[in-house]
C-alpha cells in the first residue's frame, strides 16, 4: 500500500472492477457497460458528500471511521466487493497521514439471492 497503482479486472462480461491511487489514498470502483437506472457510475458509491466505504484513506483507519474489513454491494447487480485492509502501516499525522504498508485486498463474490439490492 505505499506504492501506486491502478489495476482493473473484469468481473463478468459487463462489469470491471478498478482498484487505484497512491500511497495517501486509494479507491475502489466497480464500472458497467450496461450501468442499471439510478446507480452511479462507480457502482458501488454510497454517499453524496464526505468519504465514503470504497474510499481507503489512511484517516480513515487512524480515526476508525470505516472499519478495515467491509463489504458492498453492486448497484443494480447480485454482487458484493469486500474490501480488506490488512496491517496498515500509517505515518504522518493531522491531515498529512499516508500509507508506509500493509496490504489492500480486494474480493468480488455474487450475493445471496435473500438480499434485496438498494
């Protein structure tokens, strides 16, 4: 988690799940060709304003905003993105805060079939 990245995979035949940023902040998104009505264009985007659970913000993990493991659902689809951050190393402080490591790791799985989607 202290280098760069931008990786993207392919979930299924419409969808592609996109993992980017740098040391200070990373994002995870997932994108359709077929985007469903009313979902976003990062699928899995919850909020309007202020951070948000596919966000991995090293202030996130100091002030326990978010909890370091967490699961998402698709908009518009059966499926579910767990987002893992495991052993954090985090420096700087008050706004300066970046990543030094630890490991971001990223599950995609079909939802169960009892769960209604938003």
């Amino acid at each position: 988690m202290n280098t760069a990245a931008d990786v993207r995979k392919p979930i299924s035949s419409t969808l592609t799940l996109r993992v980017f940023g740098a040391p200070d902040d990373f994002e995870v998104e997932v994108t359709s060709i077929k985007k469903p009505s009313g979902c976003p264009n990062n699928l899995i985007w919850e909020t309007a304003h202020g951070p948000d659970r596919h966000d991995v913000m090293p202030w996130h993990i100091v002030r326990g905003f978010y909890p370091n493991s967490r699961c998402i659902e698709v908009c518009g689809y059966p499926v579910e993105v767990r987002i893992d951050i495991l052993s954090p190393e985090i420096a700087g402080a008050a706004e300066d805060e970046h990543f030094t490591g630890g490991e971001l790791r990223v599950t995609v799985f079909a939802r169960q079939k009892s769960r209604v989607t938003r």
